[in-house]
C-alpha cells in the first residue's frame, strides 16, 4: 500500500473558509476606487477628504441597516480581535475609571476564541473574578448555566454566537432574554452582554435587538470581504473607553487613519451575504452532509465533533440529484470537524495540501502553537483523539465535484497514515 497517485494538473479545493474567505469580485469592484483614485484622508476638509468620508458614512449606515440598530452605535476596527479586545478591555476600563468597586466579575465559556479568552485572562491577573462555563460533549451551553453564573458583581457576559472549531451555534437569543430579565428585576444596568459573531455573519440573524446583546464583534473575511476590518457594535448607553490612543477617530473610541477600502468593501460583503441567505445555507447543509457520508461509508474509526447530523432519507424530501437530507441542528452549515482515530492531524492536513486540498486543524490564529484543542478538550475530546482531528468548512463556492474530488483520496491517505503508523 502506498499514497494514491497525484493527479496532474492537481485540482484545488479550498475547504477552510473558517479560517478565511476569498475576496468575493463584487467586493473588490467596490472596493478598487478606493484603493485608487479616493485615496484622500477621511479626516481631512478638502472634497476629496469629504467624499471619502461620506463613503464611510454610507457604508455605516449599511452596516446600521443590516444589524437593525443606530448609526452612532457602529464602531470600525482592524478586525474581530480587536473589536473583542475593545468591547472588553474598553469596558473595564471604563469602569475601573469610575470608581465602581463592587463589580468585579466576568462569565464567559471555555470554548471562547483566543480573542476573548486571552484578554479576559489578562483581566482575571489583574483582579477580575471570572467563571468559564463548561459546555456539554456538543459544546453547547444553557440559559441556566449563564444565569447561574450571574452574580450582583457580574458585569460582564461573553459567549461567541457560533464556534469556529466545531460549528456550534450557542442560544444567544435565549441568553439575551434572560439577561435582560435580570437587569429589569434588579433594576441594574450590569451584566452587559457581547457576543462573537465574526464566525456567525454569514449564516445567521445579526439584528442586535432580537438577539438582546450590548455589544457585538464581527470581521470581514469570514464573509469573502477583505482582511484587517471589522466592526463593534456598541449599544448606545454601554461605557467603553478606547484601548489605543492617537487622532480620536471613531467616536474617541478607535484613533487612526480608517482603513477606507476595507470598509467599504466589508459592508458590500456583509450585503451580499444577506442576499439569498436561505439557498446558500440550503447548498451548503446539502453538501457538507454529502460530504460526511461519504466519510462515514468509506473511512472506519470517524468522529464527529460537536452538533449531530441526523441524516433523513425520507424520498417525500429529496429532489431530483439530491445528494441526501437532513433534521436541522444547531451547526453551523458549512462545519466538520472530524476524528480520524489513529492518526496525526497535521500530517492529514500536510498530505492533502500536496494534492491540492485545504483543510485545518483547530483555529487558525493558534497554528503556531503546539498547544491542543482547548475546544475540543472542554468538548470531552480524550487524549490523541484530539490531535487527531481535521476542521473542513465548505464555502459558496464548493461544489459536489470538488466534494468528490476530496473523497478520490482522502480515505487512502487516511489508511496509509494508519498503515505507517502501525
């Protein structure tokens, strides 16, 4: 036995859209005069200066109108981590600064991106009392377990919207509600709520008052918009103080020159991505359920992490080339995040790059680590099994053939893994 031959030329398919998108070609069209021709300073008072300050004006507003909410309440940033960073370091030092000492506690969950954890951890060494929930074998939490965790010195809750390891879509809209109900019966202002929605815009409902959060974080190139932008929704009343200083750009609160194009090409993706919302999920479900039978009918000692998906055969539901059906979970559409029992993910990954196949392990912004999943760990994920699990996520763009295309070898780079293995 040995590695399947290479195809010549070999195909390529993209299967780590978590990670990042490519930049969608109406994106770049509106994004090229600004790149250009408007290259002028937004902060500047000449009419050049003007008319790139009224595109940004326009595309906040289009950001507005999406989120369902108030101009004033959009804040640009150079991505999700740093409208993380903002929505919760801003807070508590707004807070520290006005003197109120008996808050002192943060919830959040133990599957949370690094760009949540790692500046709460910051803030547990200097004080800050902080509670991670556990989450159940699927990585889901409950309404009850946040509500639980609240205290009166609780100023803060952060739980992500959908996971960007395994797909998990936690009940935001739930928790808001109960928060809120706790806010209004102790007549406090505290806890705020953020979520991280950077992994969820493609796929989900983004108005911030159904969902009944404060604050709110979100990137461009989880949607096929451009790299180094995002944005913070800040519901209006929420104290933030900026965690960078220089020209008092964006309210005080994000100084330095806008990064014109980048929003302006983020809000035409954030667009796009609400046109035909359904089909795309519709496409996308279909497919990655194809994709995961044919994994379990052609490769032994498989996984699932995170959400079930129930497979219905049931004929009333399928139409014609229909690849197979499903019962709806709460994943996200384009997720799978697999166990190959027996092997070592990297060298997974590494072999069917060489034949053209892009796939992931864990979250891409901790590649360079050597750390394991802590996802998949607070998932219940024993021992190797960890490291022996492989991220794909499909994107608008995947097809059936290129579905196929990924089973022609990935069950025979999986045996010879075994095989060499021993």
């Amino acid at each position: 036995m040995a590695f399947p031959k290479k195809p010549k030329p070999v195909r390529q398919v993209y299967l780590d859209h978590a990670s990042a998108t490519p930049l969608d070609p109406y994106v770049l069209k509106a994004m090229k005069p600004y790149l250009t021709n408007e290259f002028a300073n937004p902060s500047g008072l000449s009419s050049a200066s003007v008319r790139v300050r009224q595109a940004i004006d326009k595309a906040r507003d289009a950001f507005a109108g999406i989120l369902d909410t108030q101009s004033d309440t959009i804040i640009f940033t150079s991505g999700g981590t740093e409208s993380c960073n903002l929505a919760i370091l801003g807070l508590m030092k707004s807070l520290k600064h006005k003197n109120i000492k008996t808050l002192g506690h943060i919830v959040t969950t133990q599957i949370e991106h690094h760009a949540v954890l790692n500046p709460i951890r910051q803030l547990e060494e200097e004080g800050w009392e902080v509670t991670y929930l556990p989450v159940n074998e699927q990585g889901t939490i409950s309404k009850e377990q946040v509500m639980e965790a609240v205290r009166p010195d609780t100023v803060l809750v952060s739980v992500m919207y959908a996971n960007n390891e395994i797909g998990t879509i936690e009940p935001i809209v739930e928790i808001g509600k109960e928060i809120l109900k706790w806010r209004k019966a102790n007549k406090a202002p505290y806890p705020y709520f953020h979520t991280d929605a950077c992994q969820a815009a493609g796929y989900l409902d983004l108005h911030v008052d159904r969902l009944h959060v404060d604050l709110l974080s979100l990137n461009g190139n989880k949607i096929y918009g451009p790299k180094g932008v995002g944005i913070l929704y800040k519901r209006r009343g929420v104290p933030l103080e900026p965690i960078m200083y220089g020209g008092g750009q964006e309210q005080g609160l994000r100084s330095g020159t806008e990064n014109v194009a980048g929003i302006i090409g983020f809000a035409k993706a954030l667009e796009l991505t609400r046109e035909n919302l359904e089909f795309g999920i519709w496409n996308l479900e279909r497919l990655r359920n194809y994709f995961w039978g044919e994994i379990q009918k052609k490769i032994p000692d498989v996984v699932l992490n995170g959400p079930a998906i129930v497979m219905d055969p049931s004929p009333s539901r399928r139409g014609k080339g229909e690849v197979s059906t499903y019962v709806k979970v709460d994943r996200l559409p384009n997720n799978l995040n697999i166990t190959f029992k027996g092997i070592e993910a990297e060298a997974l990954i590494l072999y069917l790059d060489s034949y053209g196949i892009v796939a992931a392990s864990g979250s891409a912004c901790a590649s360079t680590s050597d750390e394991a999943s802590h996802v998949l760990l607070a998932c219940g994920v024993k021992g190797q099994d960890v490291r022996s699990s492989v991220r794909f996520t499909l994107g608008k763009m995947t097809t059936k053939p290129d579905i196929d295309y990924v089973m022609k070898y990935l069950p025979k780079i999986v045996e010879e893994l075994r095989r060499v293995r021993g």
